[in-house]
C-alpha cells in the first residue's frame, strides 16, 4: 500500500515530529562552531552529535553511533532508563552530550558505554571505562572526564589509553564510592528529576580542580514494585518512591579534589531538605538554591571552597508556595546575583536587588547571562507568545530596559541558546510546521545580523492546524478552539471534545503550529475541540498559578466548565454533546470532569491520572496540597478515590475509557486500578485500556498510534458523533 500516511500513523511513526528537528546547542566560546543533535530523517530515531562550521558554512558529523556501535543495537541500563523517563527522552543514539570550556571535546554515551569527540576534528572514539556510564561530563580544560558508574563517581584522563591486558584506561579512578546499598554519588535523586528539573548530581569547577558532588541515600524511601502482568517470569523492578507524606532521599554535598581530598559542605539540611539548584562559575563562589519541604521558603547560599561552610545572600518565602526557574539563580560576570522571583504581582527578573523587568512581562526562564545584560525568556500580556528578551542591567535608574530578540513574526514561541555575541535561535509559530533555527550575532546595543541557519529533517505533517485563539469569560481563561476543516455554519452545532492538560507547568493554548495537530486531527473527526488553560497553568501570573493552592480539584474543574459556557455564545457547540479527554494531570482533569459534572460532560477518556494525591510524589503534591497527614481533608477532596470509595461522584453516569501503561514509574498503575474498583463497587460501567511495557510516555509507534484510534471511537460511541 502506497501513499500519504494517515496522521496519527505518521504523528507516532516521527515521535510527535520531534524526529530529525536540531536540539541541544552549544557554542564554541570563540563563536566560530555550533554542536547540537539531530537524526538523519523525520522517522529516525537515533542522533548524530553535529558541528556547524560557522566560517566554512558546513555541517559535519562529529559522532555517529551507528558506526561507533558497529551497527549494534542499544543496550540502555536501569540508570540510563530512569534518567531518559525522567527527561521524557524517547529518542535514540546520542540523546545528551557535555563539553570542556572551549567546545573542543564532547563526552556522551552509547549502550552505557563511553564516547569522547574531538569536535574539532569531528573524530570520536571510546573510553574504555567500567560500566555502565551515566552522564559523562569534561572537565573545563578538557583533561578529564567525569563520569557515574555502578552509584560510584569516577574520572578519567580524556586523553587516556587502555593498558595491555588492562581493560581500564591509565588513571581512571573513584572520587567517591558508595558507602552502603542506598547510597548513589553524582545522580539527581527521583524528586529532583521529575519535579525540579535538576537532571544532574555533580559540577565542575572552574578551575577543573575538584567536582561538587552530590551523595544521595535512598534507604529512608518507600520501595514500592512495578511489575509487567504480560511478563509473569520477570521480577518486579524495584523503585524508591517517595509518596506524599514518606521520607525523601537524603541529599548532602561534598567537594571532591582530583588529589583524592573531599570537603563536605554544610547547611541546614533538617530545615531545607530540597537541593533545588546549584551554579559554579568563574564569577563566584558555588551557589546553592534549597528549600523548606513546604517550599514556602528558600535560601541562597555560598560555598567556602575550603571549609565547605555556606552563607545566605538571600532568603524568599511565600504563603503558598515558590517556583523554581531554568537557569536560575546564577551570577554576572562581577559577582551579583541574578535570579526570578514573584514581587509585585508579576514574575519579575532581578540582578541583585535591582528588578530589570516589569508587569506585563512575565519572566519564564534566565537563557544566558552576558558583560551588561540578561537573555530570557517570557511572555506578554498574549501568554501564548513566548518571546526571547535582553535586559541590560548596567543601564542607568531603578528599572533597566529590554527588548525582545528575533525578527520573527509575533505571536510565536522562541528560545535561544547564546555564548558571548553568538546566540542560536529557534522560533515556531502558528503559521507553519517546525521551527526555524538560525544563528545571529547579537549587537552590544540592541538588533542582531544573521550568520546561518540550521536545518531540520522534520517530516511536514499532512495535516494543517487553524486554532483560534480566545480569552474566555469574565476570568479571561485562554482557549484555543479548533473546527473541522471546511467546516461552514451550514453545518450546524457541533459536539464538544475538551482537550486539555490544564494544571501546573503544562501550558497547551501557545503561539506553535505543531502543539495543535492532535486538537485539529480529533477536530476533522468531527469535533469542535477546545483547549483551555484555566487558573493553575503557567505563564499568566503568579496569582493565576498559585490559585489552585489547597483546591486544585475545584478550581481546575471550574475554569474547564466556564471557558466550555462562555465560547458557546460564540461558537457553534451542541452542549447536549461535551467530552472530554487528557494525560496525566489531563488525565486526572478528565475524571474530575465525567465524575462531578456529568450534567456537563457526557464522556471523558482518563489516561494515565492521578487518583488519590497520597500516591504521588512528595515535592510535587506537598506544593500544592500540604502534608497529607496534616490536611487529610485536603488530599481527599481533591482526590477521585479514597479508602472509602469514589470522592463526591454524582449522577447521573457517564461513560469513561481508563488507559495506563503498566511499566509507569511516575504516575503508577495503582491510580487506575483504584478508580476501576471504586467504579466497579458503585455499579459505574467502564472500558480498561492496560498497556503492558508503557511508561508515562508512549513512544512505542504502535501503541502511539491505536491510542488515538480508539479514543476517537470510544468518544464517537459515547456521544453519538458520525464521521465528518
């Protein structure tokens, strides 16, 4: 059978079009290379580590597994797992690199083994190293590599040779081994990864003298087993799962010296617990971010490289909760502090004491900071426009100015990656597919000059996306509402599908083509699909996400069901016909929809959800609920089910399809095992969908596919809907 593929065939077959697009920029200091990843093709998964030769104007592949594995396939361990489903890694071959100072050398991994470039050159070869290896990193003057083997963090010379007879290269050796069975040196415990977005366990100094460390012991923390019912003959995986109101990992630090020293660094460990970031530059001292298990405060502390004693300079705290920001905190080149904080009603950027921002800007993420001023990210009072801004924080007066970077047509989504005056920028928008990725010059005082641009082999999905945007009702509630193509008012009112994620950090109503393909396809079955990104989801305010404190189950329920009332005055919804699907927090959103508001939603697709709020994890569910042993009441009414049943269900039923992967190890299956039962004990038919070897993620092409087949029947069914 020939022809162009189906959308939801090709949408699994490219990993959501993510295959073949250009991702993980560096720049060499000295503003003549550009590394990055990308695949061959838009079905590819396995990645090339890439040089851009800015003075030649050509790419090289400066590491390819195919050839470095001779053709073999990847053998991932348990570690390497974990960490790609922390990431939400669903791709193949060099999915991560680190490089020295310079951009000169890369160290990667490939079947947990150990691979340096010499991007330079575009040469790579292997470090025959014990195994398997974890996150390898050079150090800044490229003479080392850092690596995690075996809970152990160990370093080796980059320039090392294997001994005859000696499968262990000259020099490679332990800077710190674990000291008992539950204890990991130079890894991101499990809360760290999957709610702090700190991926890594150890830095380097600046002077490539010694690695801060960080020493993780588990023993305190639950274990709790995943098994694969499709595979009785193999033992459950065992899993170190911190659930709300259990112990955390213990997390400490330790400054490990090349001359087999060690310095362990001291601060209030009982009073904040929660290791959340850590900076070490040539600007300063290393600089910690940590916090109260409450998250309502926080302090920013210095290290005393050679006594390990810390310092504050600064302290937050906030009635209800505080965020943490990508690449913050940080320091300038002269030393001050530069971090993002909630003040003044708005998420305001400050060098120092000094804010460099203002309402309506509202600051996302610290991109880069240069000699006078700030790259970041943020967006305006259009939230779905996402925007690259400088702030010069030299400038004269209390208040320094910005300016967005990118003569890209507004609205879009942009991010940047940027060494000295080089930067590389990546904007999407609505009005294509992909992203455009080139690299500028920035000028000193404002503008930028193109040097080149870098290619994607994204495939062009076969369908074309037209959402609309919309602030809904009195609370302005940002939507984005998808039609059937070619549809006409002839056509007459058409039945509801909600699509939404709708809680915290996941905005889905954004200024980007590709985000909406799967709104528009379930469109053009027929629907009118609206997206709506209610009180609780980012980019808006700070009052505007931390308005779901203590009530989540309430507030996100009630932006879903205002926004659905309101865009009925204006569009064409037959409300006698409303469903509603969604993951994870969707997931848990779509219950909360079919089970408390049937006389608005008539179907709901519940994939992967949080059911009851003690069985998920402590420094996501803690930040939002309080401790379950302090507010029961809290957790349970903001939970599906609890020991007694389904939570505050009403009549009449409506149908609900429950879908999970068996192998998840984020949101376990024990979620909707319980909502089945509690279903089941109060005579709720309902359709199980099990999905034996599926995480959190489903990148398998098969499962990616039939998932959006069969929901699309079993919404069809439910709500009587023909074929468009």
């Amino acid at each position: 059978m020939t022809g162009q593929p189906s959308f939801p065939r090709q949408h699994a077959r490219t990993q959501r079009f993510s295959l073949g697009a250009p991702r993980g920029f560096t720049i060499a200091p000295d503003g003549r290379r550009v590394v990055f990843l990308r695949s061959r093709s838009g079905t590819d998964r396995a990645n090339l580590l890439w040089v851009l030769d800015l003075d030649e104007g050509r790419e090289f592949a400066a590491a390819d597994p195919e050839t470095l594995l001779a053709g073999a396939a990847e053998e991932l361990s348990p570690e390497e797992r974990a960490r790609r489903e922390r990431t939400r890694e669903g791709s193949a071959g060099v999915i991560g690199y680190a490089v020295d100072a310079a951009a000169e050398l890369a160290a990667f991994t490939l079947s947990g083994r150990l691979f340096v470039s010499e991007l330079r050159a575009g040469t790579a070869r292997e470090l025959s190293v014990p195994g398997p290896v974890v996150d390898p990193r050079p150090s800044p003057d490229g003479r080392h590599v850092a690596y995690v083997s075996q809970g152990a963090l160990r370093v080796v010379p980059a320039d090392a040779a294997a001994k005859d007879g000696d499968p262990a290269p000259q020099g490679d050796r332990a800077l710190a081994e674990p000291d008992a069975p539950a204890v990991t040196w130079g890894l991101a415990e499990f809360v760290a990864a999957e709610e702090m977005d700190r991926f890594r366990g150890y830095w380097w100094s600046p002077d490539s003298d010694r690695v801060l460390a960080a020493r993780v012991d588990e023993a305190p923390v639950r274990r709790w087993w995943i098994a694969d019912p499709a595979q009785p003959d193999r033992r459950p995986a065992e899993v170190a799962y911190p659930a709300a109101g259990t112990p955390n990992a213990v997390v400490s630090l330790a400054l490990l010296g090349l001359d087999g020293s060690r310095t362990d660094v001291t601060w209030d460990r009982e009073r904040y617990p929660y290791l959340a970031r850590v900076h070490w530059s040539a600007a300063g001292p290393p600089l910690l971010l940590v916090q109260t298990r409450d998250q309502r405060a926080q302090r920013y502390l210095t290290v005393d490289t050679a006594t390990g004693a810390t310092a504050t300079v600064h302290a937050e705290g906030d009635d209800r909760w505080l965020e943490l920001f990508p690449g913050a905190p940080a320091w300038t080149p002269d030393g001050r502090l530069v971090r993002i904080a909630d003040e003044g009603g708005a998420r305001r950027l400050f060098v120092g004491d000094r804010p460099l921002t203002a309402a309506p800007l509202h600051v996302r993420a610290v991109l880069d900071v240069g000699e006078d001023d700030v790259l970041f990210s943020a967006s305006g009072e259009d939230n779905h426009d996402i925007g690259v801004y400088r702030a010069w924080y030299r400038g004269s007066g209390d208040q320094g100015g910005w300016e967005r970077v990118g003569a890209r047509p507004y609205p879009s989504v942009s991010s940047a990656v940027r060494e000295g005056a080089v930067a590389v920028l990546s904007h999407v928008s609505v009005e294509r597919p992909g992203a455009q990725v080139e690299v500028v010059r920035l000028d000193a005082d404002g503008g930028e000059t193109h040097l080149a641009a870098i290619g994607s082999h994204a495939e062009v999905p076969v369908l074309t996306t037209r959402p609309e945007f919309v602030l809904a009702g009195d609370r302005r509630i940002p939507c984005a509402v998808l039609l059937p193509t070619g549809y006409t008012e002839a056509d007459g009112p058409l039945p509801v599908l909600m699509d939404p994620y709708g809680g915290p950090h996941g905005q889905r109503v954004v200024a980007a083509h590709n985000a909406h393909l799967t709104s528009q396809w379930f469109a053009d079955q027929g629907f009118a699909v609206i997206v709506a990104d209610g009180r609780g989801t980012p980019g808006r305010s700070p009052a505007w996400e931390k308005a779901i404190h203590r009530d989540v189950a309430a507030v996100v329920l009630q932006d879903q069901v205002d926004a659905l009332h309101a865009l009925a005055e204006t569009f064409p919804l037959d409300l006698s016909r409303v469903g509603i699907r969604g993951w994870s927090f969707g997931g848990y959103l779509a219950g909360l929809a079919v089970l408390r508001r049937p006389d608005v939603f008539r179907a709901g697709v519940v994939g992967a959800p949080v059911t009851d709020h003690r069985l998920y994890d402590t420094h996501y569910t803690e930040r939002y609920q309080g401790h379950p042993d302090e507010d029961p009441e809290v957790y349970r009414a903001n939970s599906l089910v609890w020991d007694d049943g389904l939570v505050d269900a009403a009549m009449p039923h409506r149908p609900l399809m429950i879908v999970h992967g068996l192998a998840d190890d984020n949101v376990v299956v024990a979620h909707s095992l319980r909502l089945s039962s509690a279903l089941l004990a109060d005579g709720r038919p309902h359709e199980v969908l099990p999905l034996s070897g599926v995480t959190h993620m489903t990148p398998q092409e098969q499962v990616a596919e039939n998932l959006l087949l069969l929901q699309v029947d079993f919404l069809k069914r439910s709500l009587g809907v023909s074929r468009p």
